[in-house]
C-alpha cells in the first residue's frame, strides 16, 4: 500500500496468471474492499507478464454514509497491471519498484 499525505493507493501482487484476460471476480471483490477499508483512491491487481499498462478504470459506488447517514457516491480506480519480475537477460529485474509505480502514475 502507498499513502501520502494526499492519496491512498493500494497495489495487491498476484502471482497467477489472470484467466481470459479479465480478473477472477475474488480479486475484484478484494479490490473493493481495499479501496473501501483503505479508502484508496486507486487499486491495482498487479499481475506476472509483460507490461500492459491498462487505463485506471473510475467506479462510483453508493454505499458510503456520511454523518446524516445519506448515501454518497465516492469515486474510486481500479485497474490491473502487468510487469515481468525479469530483465532482457533473464535475470531478477532490480528496477521493478520503478516499473511498477509508473504503472500507478501512468494514469494519475
């Protein structure tokens, strides 16, 4: 999880392989929670593979209360990310970190 004084970004590491290109509704779910439990403005699934930086995709949900107990929509990006723990050598990838925070800043 990354949090700075502005924004909570929370980035869940899979280490399978998403079927037919889509997340499992189980990961779906768990980015849901974080973003609710969190209060993450973002969350990625970040998965094994070559990377495909797909597009933060903005969620409205209605199921936060405020202090009157009103139902408020609050805005939340989920996405899913791909990045190789390997370099063009094969070996550990030693600049991964920065690999996967352009996948979050990409879009922000």
């Amino acid at each position: 999880m990354l949090k700075s004084e502005n924004e909570t970004i929370v980035i869940d590491t899979k280490w399978k392989r998403p079927g037919n290109s889509s997340a499992s509704v189980s990961d779906l779910r768990q980015m849901y929670t974080y973003c609710r439990f969190w209060d993450a403005e973002k969350a990625m699934l970040l998965y094994p593979g070559e990377i495909i930086n797909n597009d933060f995709k903005e969620f409205k949900t209605l199921d936060f209360f405020d202090t009157e107990n009103t139902p408020t929509k609050v805005k939340h990006q989920c996405k899913m990310g791909f990045v190789s723990v390997l370099d063009a050598d094969g070996e550990l990838d030693e600049g991964i970190g920065r690999k996967v925070l352009g996948l979050v800043e990409d879009d922000s």
